[in-house]
C-alpha cells in the first residue's frame, strides 16, 4: 500500500484493508512512543499544527508523534495570534503554511474545512477535526484500542452513549464499525441521538444499530465508548441545558457489566463518568489517549511516505 501524499480527511476515504495496515504500523511504533526506542524517521520533515480550535489531546499528540520521530513542529493554537485577525481567507492560510512545512495537520470549527484546505494544498492535509463532522485519527486510534483491549474489532458488541449528533468522534466510529460488522447500540436522548444519514449508512453497510434512550442495560456490552455533551456545538444554550448531565456511569452503571467490559472516552470528560471508574479494570480512556501518539506516528510516516 502507498500512503505517500495521501490526505487523512475521513475515514470512510479508506477501505478496511488500509486501516488494519495503519493499526499494524502503529503498533510496531508503541515502543517509540513510550519513549523505549529512540527513532529519527521523520528527521528532516516539519509538521504544521494549525488549530483554528481548542485542542488539548490531538494537538499535543500529534507533536508528540512528530518529535519522537524525530521531526519538527510549527503553527499556532491561538488564531487569533495570526493573520486570520486581519481577514486572511483559509486557503490562504494553508498556501502560506504549506510553503513552509511537509504536512498540514488541521482542527477548524466549521464542518467540510479538512476538504476544502485538501483541495488548495500541494502537502497532506490531515484533518484533526473539523466541526461536527469528522476526527478520522481519533477514529483510527479508537480502533487501535478496541482492538488492543479485546483483541479484535470484529464480534464486539459496543455502545457508543452520550452526545451522537454533535460528537464528531462517534460519527467517524460508527461508520468504522460498521465496516468492520460489529455490533453498535447508540444510547443518547432522543434530541442528541445518532443522525439519521449516519445510521441510514450503518445500515446500508450490513450493520443493525440498536437505538436506546437509557443505560440501564449494557450487561452484554464489551465496550461502552462515552462522550460528554458538546455545549459549545448547542446553538441554542437552552437546549443544552435541557440534556446536560442525561447520563453519567458510575460504579451502579456497572455492577453488572461484564468482568471484561472496557469504557472508553474521547475526552475532555466534564461529570459522565465518575471518577470511582478511573481505577477500576474497566477504565481504557487513559491507555486510549496514550494510544494516539503510536497511532498518529503511523500516518505521519505512511503519508510522508518514508514507510509504507
């Protein structure tokens, strides 16, 4: 396979074969990203990290993945330290940014942006999220979890609760699962559940999604993938206030839940999950986070092309 230039803007731009060759590469990077192996891969390369929107994980990872690589980072996490504070257009942000660096990765707030920067960029672009709609690298490291913690992805049965219309993460991972023929229950009030057009495509795709409004039922879950309700997405604060706290797992959630059962979380989590979970077995979210330094050191190398 040849990553070598390729764009990372969605998820669903890759078949399933190409994403078990991204989890295999990723894997082979873990110990560099532990910091147990030294590695000069990327020497040479810089990366910008351009973050029109708050970000602590992704950004810090992707840096993370760059340096460990031995490559160099510049870009800001601050737009409103740029040019863009004079009117300067997004493309011609990215024409400027990629005269100076070999890959471009991009968080924007507005839905599309990861495309459209793809369409004037002569570097890959790599979407780091762009709104409420797509985070294909949280997607590709939470498969990379699923996948670690189980196993497989194949044959799980996995809750995605919370917030599914504005949550961009299970968005990409629902789609992924559905590729990969696991089993999906979407758990949320009835004003955040999943978009019809996302679970319209899990069907098309052979998957059966269960529809749920309560947790009060997840004793034959395997994974149950948490997310916190997305305030800043609400146009309206008053209806955020109106969902805000609907669900929150703690220590009851779970006292029947399988003995293997392993919560996973995007982050940042606001009161979802108590922190009584944190020391459980159960908890995965930390082992998650670290997993999108192996994960992002694969993509970088595979579209810098100096793996395959």
């Amino acid at each position: 396979m040849n990553f070598k230039g390729r764009d990372i803007v969605s998820i669903k731009d890759f078949t399933k074969n190409e994403i078990l060759h991204i989890l295999d590469v990723a894997e082979k990077m873990v110990p560099i990203a532990a910091g147990k192996e030294k590695s000069e891969l990327l020497h040479g390369y810089i990366m910008a990290s351009l973050f029109f929107e708050p970000s602590t994980r992704t950004r810090l990872s992707f840096e993370a993945a760059m340096k460990r690589l031995g490559g160099n980072v510049i870009g800001f996490a601050q737009p409103g330290t740029t040019s863009i504070m004079k009117g300067e257009s997004l493309a011609d942000t990215i024409r400027t940014a990629e005269s100076y660096c070999d890959v471009i990765v991009m968080r924007h707030p507005l839905e599309g942006s990861a495309r459209m920067a793809a369409e004037f960029a002569s570097v890959p672009i790599i979407n780091g999220g762009d709104g409420a709609g797509r985070h294909p690298t949280q997607c590709l490291l939470d498969l990379f979890t699923i996948r670690k913690e189980t196993g497989s992805i194949e044959g799980n049965k996995i809750a995605l609760v919370g917030d599914l219309k504005y949550g961009r993460t299970v968005h990409s991972l629902a789609y992924a699962l559905a590729l990969f023929k696991a089993r999906m229950v979407f758990i949320a009030p009835p004003e955040l559940q999943m978009p019809s057009e996302v679970v319209n495509e899990c069907r098309k795709m052979g998957a059966e999604p269960e529809i749920k409004h309560g947790i009060d039922d997840i004793e034959d879950i395997d994974v149950l993938y948490v997310t916190r309700i997305q305030k800043e997405r609400f146009p309206d604060p008053e209806e955020y206030k109106k969902v805000a706290g609907s669900y929150r797992i703690d220590m009851e959630t779970i006292k029947n839940a399988k003995d293997n059962l392993i919560i996973m979380h995007p982050l940042p989590r606001v009161d979802e999950i108590d922190p009584s979970i944190d020391a459980t077995k159960h908890a995965a979210y930390f082992r998650q986070t670290f997993n999108g330094v192996p994960v992002r050191m694969a993509l970088l190398a595979l579209v810098l092309g100096v793996i395959k």
